[in-house]
C-alpha cells in the first residue's frame, strides 16, 4: 500500500479564488445605514454591566436577542427604521401584559412592565422620526394625486407608505393623519 502512494504523482494545487469577498459584498451595497441607536446597543449593554443596572440590562438582553432572532430570517432588523418597529411591537405587547397584570392584582408585574416601557421608550425617543409637516405635505401631495371620487383611505395609506418607506416615522400617527385629511365615505 505504501509503495502504491509513493508512485503517485502529485499534482500541484490549482490556485482558487477566495469567494468570501464576492459572497457579501452585494448585499452590504445595498443596505440602508445602520443609524444611531442600533451600534450603540451593545455599548449600553456594556454599560448596564458595569453599572449593575438589572432593569437595564434585562431590557437590553431581550432587545438584542430579538434582533439576533431576527437577523436569522428574511427581513433582518438593519437599520433604526426596523429598530423602531420592533420597539413599537415590544413596547405594545408590554403593555397589554400591565393591563392583564392589572386585572390579576399583580403591582410588582405591573411596575416591573412599566419600567421596562420606560427603557424601551428612551430608545424609541432617541431614533430621528419624520417630522409632522413633513408628513403632512407627503400626505397632502398623495390626496392631491388622486382625484375626488378615488380618493379612499386605502389607497391613499398604499401609497404614502411607499413614498415613506425606509424613513422612521410614526405610523399610528401617519394613519391618524391620513384619516382627518380623507373624509371616509
């Protein structure tokens, strides 16, 4: 058997390229910047630590979990804007669980949920949102693009969601919004 292997003639590598420049270069063109308060979550975490901030620290984990589990599907939270979202999500279903907390008697549930809103909502404040006139005119020039009869609030919520797309902005209050200008019928 020895013999055999020493007969073979070995044959120098063929060189390859690395493909792992090729592999990620795409899909890092075209994502949106990261913003402010998505690269700084980690360093609050560090911070939370170092201080021994539980509450803190606790609401940071799951919020870190959460865009872990997230990047691992189609949609990865990238951005501020997706950060947003999943704030918003977070920060309703917290506040659901005060309200069934409340119908339990549970105050120690309830100000523990109230604090972790707390934390949550000091984040939603520091991401940049569109603000309210610039919503406003998107909307008024949306309304505008359609004529008297076509003017529905579904069709116009299509449309000023494209044109909003990518950019924080508060959705309940664009929905508001939408509603005073398009008199539903």
């Amino acid at each position: 058997m020895s013999l055999f292997r020493l007969s073979l003639v070995r044959l120098p590598a063929a060189p390859s390229r690395c493909l792992r420049t090729f592999a990620t270069s795409s899909r890092l063109a075209n994502e949106a910047p990261q913003g402010t308060v998505l690269p700084r979550l980690q360093a609050d975490l560090k911070t939370a630590l170092r201080s021994k901030d539980k509450l803190r620290l606790t609401v940071l984990r799951s919020l870190l979990a959460e865009i872990t589990n997230a990047s691992k599907t189609p949609k990865p939270i990238a951005n501020d804007t997706h950060l947003l979202a999943l704030l918003q999500k977070t920060i309703a279903s917290s506040n659901k669980a005060i309200d069934e907390f409340e119908a339990a008697k549970r105050q120690d549930l309830v100000d523990k949920e109230k604090a972790q809103v707390d934390v949550l909502e000091g984040y939603v404040d520091e991401i940049p949102k569109l603000g309210a006139d610039e919503v406003d005119s998107i909307i008024k020039d949306v309304v505008e693009g359609f004529a008297e009869g076509e003017r529905k609030f579904g069709r116009v919520m299509k449309e000023v969601a494209r044109k909003i797309a990518g950019r924080p902005a508060d959705m309940q209050e664009v929905t508001r919004r939408i509603k005073e200008m398009v008199p539903e019928k």
